[in-house]
C-alpha cells in the first residue's frame, strides 16, 4: 500500500459530466483505492466566460451517485487547497514571472487584430501561422524588444500575455503507461500563452502547477490531453520539478464505432449520456439505472481483467484494476449492453428492495393503493416478473393486471382463442376456483389439471382462454400463481367479468 499515490480528476463545470468524464473520475478512482492512496477533485474553472451555474454541484452529485467520492476536493479541503482554480489565481502568475526569468518563457504584447492579420496571411499563402522559434523574433514581445522598451511597455499598462519559450532543437522522448514510448519533434511545437491578460492562467501553466503543489503522482485524463503531453513535460523540465506518470485513456466511440461518443447520439438513439439528467438530457439515474451497473459498464469500456468476466461489484474492480490492462485503441459503447449491465444487477437485488423502489412508481400510477396492496403483496409480484425487467420503471407494465383488473383484452389473442365453446369452458374453471379449500398456487394447478384431464379437453382450450381473461393478454409468469396472488374472488370475478364482456 502507497499513502504517497495521489490522482486528482480535474474537469471544468462547463456543463454536466460526461460519461466519459465519468469513467475518467472511476479509473482515478479504482488506481488510487488500488494503490490505498488518494483521489482528488479539482474544479478548472480558470475560464470564466464558460463557466456554468450548477456544474460543479453536477459534478459532485454525479461522482457520490456513482459511489466513487472523493478524498479532497470542495467541501473535503485537505492541506492543498483550495480545489478550485479560480480561488487559486494569485498563485499562478508567480510561477509564469519565475519562468520569465529563468528565460523559459517571455511577454508578448502581439494584439487579437495583428495576430489575426498574420493568420489571415499565411493562410493565403496556404500556410498555417504558428508562433514559435521560426518567428518569434519578429513579433511585438520581449525576445524582440530591449529589456527597457519591454519595461516601458508594461509600466504603460499595455495588455500583455506570457509565452512559453518552447525548446525547439530536439526529439521529445516521452513515456505514457498506456501508450507506451511516444516521439515529438519539438520543432513543431508553438509557443502556448501560459497566462492571459486578464491575469488568468491558462489550462497549461495552472494544471502543471496545481499538480506539482497537490503532489500528484499519477496523471490519468483523457485521450484528448494527449497533444498537450509534450507541453506539459516541457513545462516540467522548466520548472526542475520531477513530472508525474502520465497515462491517457482511450476514447469512447460511438455505437457504430467511428468518431467520439456525443450527445448528439444518445438524443438521437435515445440512450443517456450523463450520469444525472441535465436540462432536457435524461440522465442514468433518471433513466432507471443502478449506480453499480453504470460503473461497471463503464469499467469495460477501454479496460479487461484479462479473462471473459464481465460482473465486477466496486471492491472487487479495485482489486482487479490495473493500468496495464487499460486499451490504448477506443472503446465502442454498446447501449444494449449497458441495459443487459442493469438487468444483470436487478436480477441480484432481493425482491423487497426492489418493491420498496416500486412502490413510489405504483402509487403514481393508481393515484392510492388498496391496503392489500402492502409491501409485502408486492415483493411477491415483483418476485413473479422481475426476472423479464431490466429496470424498476418495467414493473408496471410487467404486472399491472396484478394491481387492476384488464380494462380490454389483446385484439389478436381474443379473435385465436375466444371460441363459441370458451365462456362454458370458462364457467367450469370458475366454479372449480371457488371450490378448491386451499387457494394456493400448488393446490389450484392441480385441481385444473385434473379437471382437464378427466373432461378430455386440450391444455390449449382452457388455459389460454384463462390467461386472457385474467391478464388481459398471452402473457405473464406461471398463470396459476398469478391466480393464487390475485385471490379467489378477484379470479372469479375476472372470468365473469371477460363472459360479459367478449362477444
């Protein structure tokens, strides 16, 4: 065990978490539970302008939802607080002036209008403007400018912005624990603005420096980070601090495979995308899901333990997980898949859990329930039809003919079985239930079995007629516990009730 491992989940509350982000967050998570360390939140709200009321409070939300919670994070200060970029901003600009006069990084005082006029230009010459080695000296900054004109400048309260001297004469060698050894060309690299004129630092300067002063060892984020690894690693080098691990973890695709899973796809094929509904966007906590099943599914995605198991609870992914088997091609997501994940731990829940989260659903939809309808009349349906169900939001319309008698009765089934000799049929059965002395399900089999033995007529002649009439439909779990649980005079009075009403 390693108290020393530190990961930190960094999003920004620029709207609500993504699954992916989610899955970012777990396998944080299940490396540092792994390793007995430490599991950050970090709020990146640097970016004002795309800040979003409501998101951090998602954020949070989400990830106690999910049942991975954080260690540190707002509202948990540990020792390197505070966790939120924005109430650290006097930090950052210390660190960009310490690189200034170490001559790793320098003012630019370029305007949006020249920058632009310079873009514009290469681009009709079918180039691409990049601020860099190649043409740094001939910009408005203070590699071009005497130390007295740059003093000048600043004094005079010109905007500026703080550069970064990006290392240019050498091939980067940098090592991901996922991806393995990868190879830069520094020379192609432009000089990223590390603090903006507003005196905000950017993403770059304050991620590499909140995660040396949180200490954080290991750095697991996105695929989409992966072009600012060099950036990072140079910054690093800089500093002379010691970089953390860095391992970026796949994407995840789109159902059909190509491209990066969306929003756009989850309103269009009508899955979630978020963990709690946003806005218009339902969420799988909304949608039905158990938190269980949406980290487990979410633990597949871009990860295997290396045999075919597929149900994994919490504890036992964080003793399976390991960054080594973590894929480094993405991840296709499934959303047939995630529901069988949620039929699989519906089928584990006992049944009066299961009523007790049917029970709101239920009343909703028969505005008051009966007294018989206690909790324990519908731990007993539940026990009947959860075994088709992949959610708790099924079981209405699984056993509903429990709770009500059928309003109508399927149009096709009636026109099959509904014969001219079906009503006399269904008279015996009738006067056999008020007779049978002990109305369980055992007792009731028997006694119509026998009865259709001894009258010499077809199982298909009496007991499909009798499904219909009892549940509206040719469908249900075993019909004679269902008549067991509905009761003796209920079965009675829905046999003379479909007579009267069938043609």
């Amino acid at each position: 065990m390693n108290d020393k491992i530190r990961v930190r989940f960094a999003p920004s509350p620029t709207g609500p978490l993504h699954i992916g982000g989610v899955r970012t967050a777990l396998f944080n998570y299940l490396f540092a539970k792994k390793q007995g360390g430490k599991f950050v939140l970090r709020i990146e709200d640097t970016d004002q302008n795309r800040y979003v009321e409501g998101a951090e409070e998602y954020i949070i939300e989400a990830l106690n939802w999910c049942g991975i919670p954080f260690d540190e994070g707002p509202g948990k200060e540990g020792q390197y607080g505070p966790y939120r970029q924005s109430e650290r901003k006097d930090i950052y600009k210390k660190y960009a002036e310490q690189l200034v006069e170490k001559g790793k990084a320098y003012y630019a005082f370029d305007t949006a209008e020249t920058l632009d006029f310079h873009r514009k230009d290469h681009e009709e010459k079918g180039k691409t403007f990049i601020y860099n080695w190649h043409n740094r000296k001939k910009l408005s900054n203070s590699l071009a400018l005497s130390p007295e004109e740059t003093k000048a400048k600043i004094e005079a309260g010109e905007e500026y912005v703080i550069r970064f001297k990006t290392p240019h004469e050498e091939t980067m060698h940098l090592k991901d624990q996922i991806r393995g050894n990868i190879e830069i060309d520094a020379s192609l690299l432009d000089d990223k603005v590390l603090f903006k004129s507003d005196g905000m630092p950017t993403y770059h300067l304050a991620n590499v420096v909140d995660d040396h002063l949180m200490e954080i060892t290991h750095v697991i984020r996105g695929e989409e980070w992966l072009p600012s690894l060099a950036l990072h690693c140079q910054l690093y080098d800089a500093f002379e601090w010691t970089p953390p691990v860095f391992a970026h973890l796949p994407l995840i695709m789109k159902p059909t495979g190509k491209g990066k899973l969306s929003k756009r796809d989850g309103d269009k094929m009508g899955f979630p995308v978020f963990p709690l509904s946003w806005e218009s966007s339902i969420g799988y906590r909304e949608a039905g899901y158990f938190p269980e099943a949406v980290v487990n599914f979410l633990a597949m995605l871009g990860w295997n333990p290396g045999d075919d198991r597929e149900m994994f609870s919490l504890t036992e992914l964080i003793e399976a997980f390991s960054l080594e088997r973590v894929h480094n091609s993405g991840a296709r997501f499934d959303p047939e898949k995630t529901r069988w994940y949620n039929h699989q731990y519906l089928q584990q829940k006992p049944d009066d859990v299961l009523a007790a989260l049917f029970m709101p659903l239920l009343q909703e939809q028969m505005g008051s329930l009966p007294e018989h309808f206690d909790h324990q009349y519908v731990t007993s349906v539940v026990s009947l039809v959860k075994e088709r169900a992949d959610f708790v939001n099924d079981f209405w319309e699984l056993s509903s003919y429990f709770f009500t008698r059928p309003e109508g009765y399927e149009e096709k089934a009636v026109k099959k079985q509904w014969k001219e000799h079906t009503p006399g049929i269904l008279k015996e059965v009738s006067g056999i239930l008020k007779n049978i002395e002990n109305y369980d399900s055992a007792s009731i089999e028997e006694e119509v079995k026998q009865w259709i033995a001894d009258s010499g007529k077809s199982f298909g002649m009496v007991m499909a007629p009798l499904r219909l009439v009892i549940v509206g439909g040719l469908k249900g779990p075993h019909l004679f516990d269902i008549l067991a649980l509905i009761g003796r005079e209920e079965s009675v009075e829905r046999i003379q009730y479909a007579i009267e009403q069938l043609p």
